[in-house]
C-alpha cells in the first residue's frame, strides 16, 4: 500500500481492503474515503464491508462512489460535508488513489475543503 499525501491533512492511496485498515488507524488516519463504486472489478471488497472494519477499529468509512470520468459538483460537495462532521487526518482511495486526489482538489476549487 503506497500512501501519498496530497495536504497536510489528506491523502491518498489505491484499494483497500480489510485487513489494511488496522495498519491505516496505527498511522493515525480518523476516517476514509472509497470513492469507487461496489462490483467495479472481480475482487474488490464491497463498501459495507470496508465499513464494518472501519467501524471495528473506530475509524469513520464515508462512501462517495464515483465512476471513472464522471465526477460532480455534488460528489465534490459530500466529501465537503463529510468532512464538517470529523477531524482529520483523512485516507481517501480508489483504484489507483486519482479519483480520491481528483474529488479533493475539486472540492478545494468549489471551497467545500481546505487545502490545510
């Protein structure tokens, strides 16, 4: 798992899976993000079970599925109200981690979210 930070207080990284997320909350990560829709490959883990892992280790899970090429305003906009409700720092993922880097910073351009 590769960890890249995009601001002081939010990064990025490919897919998860369950049992990253102990190694996740040791390195000081509050809440995740998967930006990337249920059944998109064969073998990724299923959002509800990401959450319920979350869930187990005290770590917030927020799902805001974005299909590749088809981020919006309003997907922008959920990660701005998610965040109004925890602290940071934030582990966002999708395949890669782009997508999650994608809907930061369109989320810092609409001035839902601070790049601090």
């Amino acid at each position: 798992m590769e960890i890249r930070a995009i601001s002081p207080r939010a990064s990025v990284t490919g897919q998860l899976h369950p049992d990253d997320l102990g190694e996740i909350a040791r390195l000081g990560f509050v809440a995740i993000f998967n930006d990337r829709p249920d059944n998109e490959e064969p073998g990724q883990p299923a959002s509800n079970q990401l959450a319920e892992a979350a869930a187990s280790l005290g770590l917030d899970y927020f799902h805001i599925p974005i299909v590749p090429g088809k981020m919006t305003d309003a997907d922008a906009r959920a990660l701005g109200e998610a965040l109004t409700k925890i602290d940071r720092p934030v582990l966002g993922f999708c395949r890669t981690g782009k997508r999650a880097e994608d809907l930061w910073r369109r989320a810092c351009e609409l001035g839902l979210v601070h790049n601090q």
